[in-house]
C-alpha cells in the first residue's frame, strides 16, 4: 500500500472530522478500481464491522463492499455475512450507509453476484416489520438498478420489477419504479 492511501486510513482516526471525511471519499474513490493492497487492509476491516462506533463499523462495510472486486482470493464468499449483518445495525444511518454499497458486491463475480442478488430478494420481501421498511426497499431497488447500470444482466431488472410489483402500497410502488425509468 502505497503511503497515500496508508495516511488516508490513518486519517480516519484523526479528531478532525474534516479530515476524517476527505480520507473516507479518497478511499471510496481509490476502491471503484480493482486496487492490489486490499488485502493490507482487509482482517481490519472485517474486525471493524463489529466495532463499537458506528462510523466505523459503517466505514468498514462501505470499504469492503468496494474491495470486493479487489479479491481474487475470493474472500468476500466467506465474509460477506459479516458485512451484511451491518446492513441491520441498530444505528438506522449505519445500515443505511452499508445496504446502499452491498450491491458493489455482485460486481466481484457470478458467484457472489447470485449472493447478493439472493440476499437482497429475500430483504426485500422480509423486512416489512422492519422500521423505515419503505426506506430499505428503495435502498435495494436503487441497489439493483446500479447493478444493473454496471452489469446490464436483464435479469436484474426483472427481478427488480417482480419486487416493485410485489409493493401493496401504490405511492411506493411508484416511488420504487421510478427508479427503473429509462432502463
């Protein structure tokens, strides 16, 4: 890793908040490429999906939704429970930051495509007695359109469409269609 990015890492620990936040959206850029350092990186930010701070734990699954595609060793298969029990923390924001990344996921390959795919699908249609459930289900109908928009598999989008059909509501499931205007 080269001592930009390390300083970035270091940053985030820094009591400045600005400093903290510039070294998070430098991470995040450098991290939509495949980078060859994700593994200087990786066990800590595994151990940080359960750390005490939200922002850390949030940062963290953000970071390794992002690396996924930086993992040929394919970690993410193993991993990936991990990262998608933060999409249920119990700081809504925290969840919220980590279920808008974990489609970055399917983007690793097949395998973990068809595991975020399932998982999503399955959220979807379960997380009614969730509070802000109409909030979740916008975030993974938005999850599915920017992987459709970086896979163009059209089975993606036909899955999105059955959810949104799925919506009882109609002010929502006009909400979530909006989202695949144009597709």
């Amino acid at each position: 890793m080269n001592s930009t990015i390390q300083a970035y890492f270091e940053n985030l620990q820094s009591p400045d908040k600005n400093a903290q936040y510039d070294a998070f959206n430098q991470i995040i850029a450098a991290t939509t490429q495949k980078v060859d350092w994700a593994y200087d990186v990786w066990n800590q930010l595994k151990k940080d999906l359960i750390h005490p701070d939200n922002h850390q734990r949030s940062r963290a699954a953000q970071f390794l939704c992002n690396l996924a595609i930086s993992d040929p060793e394919e970690r993410m298969l193993e991993d990936f429970p991990a990262i998608w029990e933060v999409t249920k923390d119990k700081k809504f924001v925290t969840a919220r930051h980590s279920l808008q990344s974990i489609w970055k996921v399917g983007l690793a390959g097949p395998e973990q495509k068809e595991m975020v795919l399932t998982k999503l699908m399955d959220r979807f249609v379960s997380c009614v007695d969730e509070k802000n459930y109409t909030l979740i289900r916008f975030d993974i109908i938005q999850g599915l359109r920017n992987l459709f928009n970086e896979t163009r598999d059209e089975k993606i989008k036909q899955m999105a469409l059955d959810l949104i059909d799925k919506e009882e509501d109609s002010k929502y499931q006009k909400k979530y269609a909006t989202v695949w205007k144009k597709a």
